[in-house]
C-alpha cells in the first residue's frame, strides 16, 4: 500500500504571515527523503493556501508523483491541463468550509463530470474521484470513465468509537464494489494514527492520502519523522 502526503497545511502555514516559507516544495522533498509515495496540494478556488506557482514546481522540481486535488471548475481545469500531474482527484468545494466536506454528487453532476474526465484522461491524466461510500456512485463513477475512486473516510475517522463499525462496514463494502468494477481503490480524510488501524481492514486500497494529521505530528517528530511513523504504522498492519 502507498502513502501520499498532503502538504496544503504547509501552505496553510506560510499564508498565514504571507510569507515565502514554508515552502510546500521543500516539504515534498523532505516526504519523498521520508519514503513516501506521492505528493498531494489542494488548488482551490479561494486560493486559501496551495497557489498556481506551488502547483507547477511540485510538478517539476521533486521527484515523487503529483496528485492534484480539484474542483471541477473550467479555469482550475486548464490549470491542470497545463501542469500534467500524474493525477487529478475531483472534490466538491465550498468557499466556507474549513477542509472538504463530503463526496461527489456524480450522479447529479454526471454530464459535467464526463467531460471534465475525459478531457483529462485524453491528456494522459489518471482521474480520481472522492466519493462518500455510496454503491450508486460508485456505479456512476465506473459509467463516466473514471479509473479510480478515492473514498471519503472522515465520518469513520470523526466519529466516536462506539459508532465506527457501521461506518466501517459501509467502507468495505464499497470497496469490494469498486473492486469488482475494475476501478482503483484509494481512501483519504481525517486519518490518523489512531484511525489507521480500522482504515487498514478495508480490502484492495492502493493508496491512503493523509495530511492534516501528518503535518500535525511534525511540529513534534519533524515532517520526515512523522511521515516514517505512518508508513510504520500501515507496514505494521501488512507484515
């Protein structure tokens, strides 16, 4: 199984005074020194942290695969036309949300969707789309082209527990589903350590995307130490 780091936060950081540090590429190098497996920046509307340069120098100037998470908007489109990254997550978005807050409406945005997937899968862009564990959207995902899902795992991650087992089950069985489709699995949202454990029992991942809880325990191990403690913590669970 692969970890891909988020490091929006690292930009979160540097936004935060309006500086020029930390800069998100220095924290993708110190990832990839770390072991992980790719890099993955939100470029969102609001531009509240991952700007258009950090885009095109995390493409260009380190050596781990880029994962560009996206809503599904014509401008930020051609900005990913442009960059090439090795893969395109779609997400919902809202200008007051504080992180993203839940799944796709493929269904409902279906028509729109196939043509941003396929205008990206033409330009030799893998496409990923982060859905809620919905059997329905999975389906739909599998009709307009997509090769790959991303599951939404906060509800589980957030929750209390007593309450994660029917959260978990839901989880796994779409999982199984996508599966079944030929579709790739990845999951991501709201994972820690202590979530990892529960995350791990859902079959045929391929790559868990975590950063909130990463960049978090680097203000304690370090960023290359806390990306070491999660990949301990999935090759524990695998060996």
């Amino acid at each position: 199984m692969k970890l891909g780091v988020n490091i929006d936060h690292v930009a979160t950081l540097r936004q935060a005074r309006g500086t020029v540090y930390p800069d998100p590429l220095d924290a993708a190098i110190h990832c990839a020194r770390a072991g992980a497996h790719g890099i993955t920046a939100h470029l969102r509307e609001d531009r509240r942290h991952i700007q258009d340069d950090d885009i095109y120098r995390l493409k260009e100037l380190q050596p781990l695969p880029l994962n560009m998470e996206m809503a599904n908007v014509e401008s930020i489109v051609e900005i990913a036309l442009s960059v090439k990254p090795a893969e395109v997550c779609l997400v919902p978005e809202k200008r007051q949300e504080l992180t993203t807050e839940g799944g796709l409406d493929v269904i409902g945005q279906f028509e729109r969707m196939k043509e941003t997937v396929t205008c990206l899968t033409e330009a030799g862009i893998e496409v990923s789309m982060f859905i809620d564990p919905d059997i329905e959207t999975i389906v739909a995902c599998k009709d307009l082209g997509a090769p790959t899902i991303e599951l939404h795992t906060g509800a589980y991650c957030d929750a209390e527990p007593n309450e994660r087992a029917v959260l978990i089950e839901q989880l796994i069985k779409a999982a199984d589903h996508a599966h079944e489709l030929g579709l790739k699995v990845n999951a991501g949202h709201g994972i820690t350590m202590e979530t990892l454990g529960g995350i791990l029992c859902i079959p045929h991942l391929d790559t868990l995307n975590i950063g909130h809880s990463i960049i978090c325990r680097s203000v304690f191990l370090g960023l290359e130490g806390a990306v070491r403690e999660m990949l301990t913590g999935i090759q524990d669970y695998e060996g």
